[in-house]
C-alpha cells in the first residue's frame, strides 16, 4: 500500500509542476527604459564652454596688450 501511495505522489507531483511552471513562464516581458532627452543640458554645456573659451581668450590678449 505504501509503494502506490509513493508512486501515486510522485505521478501526481510530476503532473502538477508542469503546471505551475507554465504559469510563471507566461509573465509579459518588462518594459524598455526610458529615453533621456539631452537637449536642454547639452546646449547649456556648449554655452558654458564658449564662454569659459571666450574669457579665456579674453584674459590672454589683455596680457599681451600690457
């Protein structure tokens, strides 16, 4: 009695994982990250290096004038 009890769990185990499997299988992918738009701060990083550029330019031909 006890061997068809033992190979009735394992028939019964080996059925029902499956099962469970192909429920956890099914979830949708997650979705893609978002983009980052760079406009705005890469303008402002081009404008602080003409300036910076600009001053220092600046400072070299006053030096030169004196």
């Amino acid at each position: 009695m006890k061997k068809i009890l033992l190979v009735f769990i394992f028939i019964f185990t080996l059925s029902v994982f499956p099962l469970l499997v192909k429920d956890a299988a099914a979830q949708p992918p997650p979705p893609p990250p978002q983009d980052i738009p760079i406009d705005g701060g890469l303008f402002l990083l081009i404008a602080a290096g003409a300036a910076y550029g600009a001053r220092k330019l600046y400072k070299q031909q006053k030096e030169e004038n004196n």
